[in-house]
C-alpha cells in the first residue's frame, strides 16, 4: 500500500504547526497504483524519483534555511474512502506540508475534502473543473489545474464532426455515463450541449460503477439506432459495456470516450475493437513544452521515459503528475517561510511553464481557483501492428501539432 520516496529523513513538527528546528520539506501524494485506475498511476514512482534527483543537485532554501525534500507516496488502489483515510494519515501522521490530489474526479475530490478541512495547501490536478468545483461550496486552501467540461464537450464535438456527425445533424448520440462524480457531472453538461447543437439524446440513464451486465443500456443503443456513443468511464465499465454493445449488435459509426481510452494499456485490452476509438488528449510527447523547473522538454521526457521503461511512451496522467510535482518545488522555492498560510499563498501565486504548458492560477468556478490547461482530440490508430494515438483536432489550441488525421475506424462496424 504504501511507498516512500525521500531525500532527507529529519522529522517534522504537527500538521498544523511545525518545529522550530524543523528543516524537511514534505509532499503527500495519493496515487492509485492498484484498482480499477491503475493505468493512470503508470510511472509514478519514475517521476517521483526525477524530481527527487533533481532536488538533490538543486536544494531549496526557505527563509534562508537549506532544506531536506521528501515525498510520501502511498496507493488509494483506486478506492475514494481509501484516498480520505490516506489524506488523513498524510497530514496527522506524517505532518505534510503540501498535498497532491491527482487521477481523476472519484481519487481528487476526497484528498481535496481533507486537505481544505485541515487547512493544508493543496496542488490539484488531472480532473476536470466542474466535478471539483461542484465538490464543497469553499476552496481556501485548493488550486486545480485541468480543463472544464466545456472544453471536453467541445473537443468530442469537433470529434463526431471530423467522424461526419456534426451539430445540426440531428445525429443520435449514444450517453454512456456512471453514476459517480465524474459521470454525473459529463452527464449534465452533454445532455443540455447535446440539445442545443441539434443532436438527438438517447440516454439510457447513468448506471452504478463496477455494474458488469449492460444488456438494457445496450438494448437501448440497438433500438434508437445511435450515430454515436460518447462517455467517460473507468476501464472495467468500458469493457463491459462495449462488449456487450458489440454483442447486441448495435452499429454506432464513432465512439469517444474520456479517462477509459487514454492509455495504451487500456486499448490494447480491447483489442481489434479499439481501432478508430477517440478521446482526449491532455498531454502529448509532441507538444511543444519545456519545464521552466528542469529544462527538459515534452519530446525529451518521453525518451527519458522510454528509456527506463521498456520503450513505453510516458503514459498522459504521468505528465501531469511530473507537472504537480514541478509545481510543489516552484511553490517551496518561492514561499517566504514554512508557514501554511505562506505555503499557501506560494501556490496561489504559480505563474509558470511546466511539462503540460503554463500554469497561472487565474480563474475561478463555484470559488474553486484553477489554471485551465490543453485539450486537444485524438484517435486511436493501428499502425504496424500497433495501437497508436494521433492528435487529429486542435481546435481548441491551435499551438500544439496535428500528428495524424480522421481515419474511419472500427467503431462498432457501422458502414
């Protein structure tokens, strides 16, 4: 369950006030590195260790203090309750100074919870505004950085349109939503965006979490004769699910889907079926970002990556646990002493470029302060055997490049 990573072994002070003699920097960081997310917490313990190393050349003083830097990694194993015990014993037992929420709405919003009932700086990431800020009706202590909901529908938009489904169609859309944070919240926006585009919904209804028979959903999709399934979900609900959409016998001609498509390992489980499937892109080794922390660039880390694990491109939601990190060292370089409240303040003051692009903390939903970050859309392609993705929309953020175009892919062998 849990894994530490530090330099320096000094003890810390209480959560809420540190020693005097205290000179150890200390990060939580709840990953989930077992369970149903464990794709998304690919490479944690890599980055861990680049950040580790690079603090060890590069030391950070605090209020003219050298200080010792560690970082607490223990495993949600993908659970929520597990992530709020975890975040508990983070900040009560081993008296973080900063905490990092990371890997999705259902492992962000219960370290957030904490984190803000504490008092303690949080550096949120990888999930999407709306859940979060949906989460408490206060943030004092939390800054996030991902995209909105928004931005996810308009890039799956640009999808269907690439996929010949475009607003206005009266395409028929095909909602595959679970009933917890993040699909609830997917669920509302594209029910209401779907609407005013011109699409027609066909909404079976939101379904539990870790359900295994979706022989009504799939029904559903047969008898409306859906264009289109669109959805996020974790990877056992999408294999469940599309295995029986295929097994009924329903012909959609695109599918795009968040969190469940992003990684190499998920879509290779599918196996023929995920050819042409579509999803985001948050994070690509060809964008054209350097961190102003360490210097190295996008392509770079990839290779570094690649390097030291087999030849895996660095999987998307490890970039932007490099980036949390990156931003917790900028944070502790800049704050004027340990103090919470300065720690604090540190963060809420971030204005720079990090491996996934530049973070400025300068925006607000439901009084939650986030940095909004890249969105583009791809397509996963069989090249050579293999499953690649291709950023084939970059509508959103014209900066980063195309590294493919709109091939008609399996989908479920809608003609």
């Amino acid at each position: 369950m849990l894994s530490a990573a530090m330099l320096g072994m000094t003890s810390c002070g209480s959560g809420s006030q540190r020693a005097e003699n205290d000179n150890v920097i200390k990060i939580g960081y709840i990953n989930p590195t077992t369970g149903s997310l464990a794709g998304n917490g690919e490479g944690c313990d890599w980055i861990v260790d680049r950040i580790n190393d690079y603090v060890k050349e590069n030391p950070i003083t605090v209020d003219g203090q050298m200080m010792d830097f560690e970082i607490i990694v223990y495993d949600s194993e993908s659970d929520a309750n597990k992530c709020s015990e975890l975040a508990q014993k983070l900040i009560e037992e081993d008296n973080v100074d900063l905490i990092v929420a990371i890997q999705t709405p259902n492992t962000v919003i219960p370290v957030v919870e904490v984190a803000e009932r504490y008092e303690v700086p949080c550096i949120a990431t990888q999930a999407p505004v709306d859940p979060v800020s949906a989460s408490r009706e206060t943030f004092n202590w939390t800054f996030l950085s991902f995209y909105t909901l928004d931005d996810v529908y308009e890039s799956q938009r640009a999808l269907w349109t690439a996929a010949g489904y475009a607003p206005g169609s009266g395409s028929r859309i095909g909602l595959l939503f679970a009933n917890d944070a993040d699909g609830t919240a997917w669920h509302e926006l594209f029910v209401r965006r779907l609407a005013e585009d011109g699409y027609t919904v066909v909404d079976p209804g939101q379904y539990p979490s870790g359900t295994t028979d979706f022989t009504n959903l799939a029904n559903t999709f047969k008898k409306e004769g859906i264009d289109v399934i669109a959805g996020t979900n974790i990877p056992p609900d999408f294999m469940n699910s599309y295995n029986a959409v295929i097994s009924a016998g329903v012909e959609a001609g695109a599918v795009t889907m968040g969190k469940c498509c992003l990684l190499e390992s998920d879509v290779n489980a599918l196996g023929d079926l995920a050819d042409g499937i579509m999803t985001q892109v948050w994070w690509a080794p060809t964008n054209p970002f350097t961190s102003s922390l360490t210097g190295v660039s996008s392509p770079d880390l990839d290779a570094a990556y690649a390097r030291d694990n087999g030849g895996r491109t660095m999987p998307q939601p490890a970039a932007y646990g490099y980036q949390a990190l990156e931003l917790a060292v900028h944070t502790f370089r800049t704050a004027k002493s340990m103090n919470k409240e300065d720690i604090r303040d540190a963060v809420a003051a971030l204005d720079t470029d990090t491996i996934i692009g530049h973070v400025k903390y300068d925006q607000k939903m439901n009084g939650l302060t986030f940095a909004r970050t890249v969105l583009c859309g791809g397509q996963w392609q069989r090249e050579d055997g293999e499953l690649k993705l291709r950023i084939i929309d970059n509508s959103l953020h014209t900066d980063i490049p195309l590294t493919g175009k709109y091939i008609e892919g399996n989908a479920t062998n809608k003609k």
